[in-house]
C-alpha cells in the first residue's frame, strides 16, 4: 500500500462541510451509497471498453479485484 502524501490532501471546503454536516446518517449513507454506485458503474464501462471480448463474468470478477485491491 502507498503511503499518504500529506501534499496531496484536499481541504473540504467550509460550505460543503456545513451542507454535509446537516445531513441526518441516513443521508449520508444513502449518499455513500449512491458514490460507490456510481464508481463501479464507471469502472464496469471503463473494463468493457479496454476489454469487448470479455464475458460478463470476467467484466464483474475485474471489477470486484479493482475495488478490492485496487488497478494494479
């Protein structure tokens, strides 16, 4: 694993931290929810266009390996 570069750290900005700050946990989980959705929708698209010739079942178990280690 790589360790954090403190140089590469985002600072939230003060009016997304309040807006998120209002957020009930639910929100917030369901927001999490939707991000991760998002990002493995992303990924699928990303591995069938570097991959066409790929099944389905390759298409998902790379997906699974890069959300769980990682693009490596």
């Amino acid at each position: 694993m790589t360790p954090i570069d403190p140089r590469r750290i985002e600072i939230l900005d003060p009016v997304v931290a309040r807006v998120l700050a209002r957020l009930s946990p639910a929100e917030k989980c369901r927001q999490m929810a939707d991000a991760a959705r998002c990002a493995r929708t992303i990924l699928t698209h990303t591995i069938r266009q570097t991959h066409p010739t790929w099944s389905e079942t390759e298409v998902s178990a790379e997906v699974v390996r890069r959300i769980r280690h990682g693009s490596d």
